[in-house]
C-alpha cells in the first residue's frame, strides 16, 4: 500500500468537515468547569473546560453572552450547550457555546433555556412588539380547560367589572402531550371564528412538567403570531414559562388577567362624576372670565364710543355754559344800566329836554347859525328864538355883554 502524502490544508479541511457535519457534535451539552476565563474588548468570552483529566477550548460569542442569566465566572461548574468546531487556521478543536446553566440543572430545565434562548434571538420576546390592550373590549376569547378553575373566576370578574363585555370559550387541553397542539388549534380557531378583540390563555398552578405545554416551542410562536393582543395567565405568580415572554401583558393569576383585560365600571363611574365635576367648575370659571372680559369690552367701548364721548362733551360745556349765560347776563345788565345813564345823559343834553324848562335856542334868521355869544349878533339884526313849542323872531335892539368882557366891550 502506497502512503498517501497530504498536505496541512488538505487535512484540516478534512477535520473541519468531518466534524462539524457530525449532527451529534452540533448540539450537545458537556459538563465542565470554566478555567482561563477571558473576556475580550470585543465582547467575545474565552475560555477552558475541563475535568480531572481532560480539557477543552471553548468560545461563546457576545450576542450568545448577552441572552445569558447566568454571568460566567473563573471556577464555576457549569453545563454548556453548543456545537463543537474546527478552527483550521490553528488546527485547534473548540466548543462554541450557547447557552449556559449551573451544574446539576435537569434536563428539563436545560432544554427550557435552550429554547429560551433561540427564539430570544429572534425577537419573539421583544418587548418593542408588545401591544397594548384595548380599553374596551367587545368580545373576549378565553383559551383554557372547560372544566377548570380558570373559566369560572374569568366569567366572575367580567361579569362583576364589565357585563356587556362578551365572553367566549375555546376549550383546550392544558397538560400532557397533546396540550401544545389543542392550544395552538383553539387559538386558531378564536381568530378565524369568534374574531375578539383580546384573548386570555392561562390555567392553574403546577408544577414545570405540569406548565410545560406553555413552554412548547408551537405554542410560544401562535402567541407571538396571533392578530390581537395575548394575555398570559399561567400557573401562580411565581410560575413563568415561555408563552409569558411571547404574551403581550403577563398576569400573576387568571383573576388578576380579568382584571387587567376589562375596566371596572364602578371606577369609571366615579372616575366620570369627578370628570363632570371637574368639567362644571372649569367651564364655570371660563364663563366668569369671560363674562369679565365681556365687561370690560363694555367698560371700553363705551369710554371710545361717539354717544360716550358727546355726552363727556356734554358735561364739559354744561359748566362752560352756565358761565357763558352768567356772562350774558352780566354784559346784559351792566349795558342795560350803561344805556340808562347815558340816556339821562342824552335827555339831560337834549334841547327839547332844556327847552321844556325854559332854556330856548337863538340862531341867526338869515344863516340859521347858532347864537352862542353877544357878539355874534349885532343890534338890528334879525334872530331866530326857538322854545319848546314853536319859534319867535326877533329884532335886536340892546347888547348888553356879561362879566370881565363886558367891562372890556364898555370900555372899547
């Protein structure tokens, strides 16, 4: 037999396909206990498993260390589960890891975080997709056993909380190993048949083998695809499963999932009196202010209106007024007392006035010139005596000159 001479590359490429084709290496799990741990910047851990006489490479990735709930420390006795590879650069073995548990965790246990896990990843369990439940619901679904607990305290709480909502059973088995496929069969038949708005899927307390139909993988995903919003209501509070991660709202008990699915009419009731209340006061407070405001445009327009400002007009000359008549009457008064003095002044002055007492007026016949003095006349001349009631001619015969002149016209 001729030997077969191959090269490094040949034969790594060899190991690297015969072991990671192996079915039985891509998903085991090995107990082990972690030494040389290594946590790199990049996030990825690196580490040893070993026992008393062997060890072993291993690597788990930072999305993979991220899902983990158990930290991985220098020490700890731990069972891994994951794929073994062939780095075929170095030529070096490795266990690439998934998921982490404490030693002397049971199967059951193990294969539940397995799953856990995988559909994490896919972001089943994102919280972001969770939807909010509807504040009143017309039609309720209910995906539990017939014959338990769970449907009579539903139907008790609605009906005491909110009886027009309608409530509608799809029986379904809750244990053993048909429960998975009658829950994912009744869901599908809620959506496709009743059409509601919200559904509840729960049962009573048990225990992890009891709950387990909840952590099936089909389950979890109908939960997760369903049209509406998903309550679970599985087992006591401390129970959890994976139909809880995929749900949109966990309730700690079938009671409390009611609760949370209807509102309480009594509370809305109370809730819409003190609205109402609230409501009067505020809308009564909006009217006085605006009924004051109203005032006040009042209060302003009629300060700027035309009719306002006359009738200030008005009141600003009414006392300009009475001064002016005061005035008049004064200005009245004092003329009329005036026209009085100067007309006994005039009748005074007045010939005819004078002549009524004897005085009377000469004048020149001739010239009708006025005789003011004795020497305006010369004797001889014809003069003219005007009285009272009529006139007198006159020839003067004698001058007979009055005072100082006199003595002077004697002496001339």
């Amino acid at each position: 037999m001729i030997a077969r001479i191959v090269t490094i590359n040949q034969l790594t490429s060899f190991l690297k396909v015969l072991i990671e084709d192996d079915e039985d290496l891509q998903d085991l799990w090995v107990d082990g206990e972690i030494s040389n741990l290594t946590i790199a910047r990049s996030g990825h851990a690196y580490f040893t498993l070993k026992d008393d006489t062997t060890q072993l490479s291993a690597v788990m990735w930072r999305t993979a260390l991220a899902r983990q709930r158990m930290v991985p420390r220098e020490g700890d006795r731990i069972i891994a589960h994951g794929s073994v590879t062939f780095y075929q650069p170095r030529g070096n073995l490795q266990l690439q890891v998934d998921v982490l548990q404490p030693q002397g965790t049971g199967a059951l246990q193990l294969r539940l975080e397995e799953l856990r896990q995988k559909l994490e990843a896919e972001g089943i369990f994102d919280p972001s997709r969770k939807r909010a439940l509807p504040d009143f619901p017309r039609r309720i679904g209910v995906v539990t056993s017939a014959s338990g607990a769970v449907w009579h305290d539903i139907q008790q709480v609605v009906a005491r909380r909110y009886p027009m909502a309608e409530l509608i059973l799809s029986p379904a088995l809750v244990q053993g190993e048909q429960a998975p496929e009658s829950l994912v069969d009744a869901m599908t038949w809620l959506q496709e048949t009743a059409e509601p708005d919200v559904i509840i899927i729960g049962r009573g307390g048990g225990s992890l083998e009891d709950l387990w139909a909840f952590n099936d993988e089909r389950v979890v995903r109908a939960i997760f695809a369903a049209r509406v919003p998903v309550i679970s209501a599985i087992g006591h509070e401390t129970d959890t499963t994976l139909a809880d991660y995929a749900a949109d709202m966990r309730a700690p008990t079938p009671s409390a999932a009611a609760e949370l699915v209807v509102p309480d009419l009594a509370a809305i009731d109370l809730a819409l009196a003190d609205a109402k209340d609230r409501l009067e006061t505020l809308i009564g407070r909006r009217l006085d202010d605006r009924l004051q405001l109203l005032d006040d445009l009042q209060d302003r327009l009629a300060r700027v209106s035309p009719a306002s400002q006359l009738r200030a007009l008005e009141r600003e000359i009414e006392p300009l007024s009475h001064q002016l008549q005061s005035a008049i009457r004064y200005r009245l008064v004092l003329s009329r007392t005036q026209v009085a003095g100067l007309t006994e002044t005039l009748d005074a002055l007045n010939p005819q006035s004078m002549m009524g007492r004897g005085y009377a007026f000469i004048c020149d016949s001739q010239t009708g010139a006025g005789v003011r003095s004795v020497q305006d006349v010369n004797i001889g001349d014809t003069i003219r005596a005007i009285v009272r009631d009529g006139e007198l001619q006159a020839i003067v015969r004698d001058i007979q000159p009055d005072g100082p002149a006199s003595h002077q016209e004697s002496g001339s």
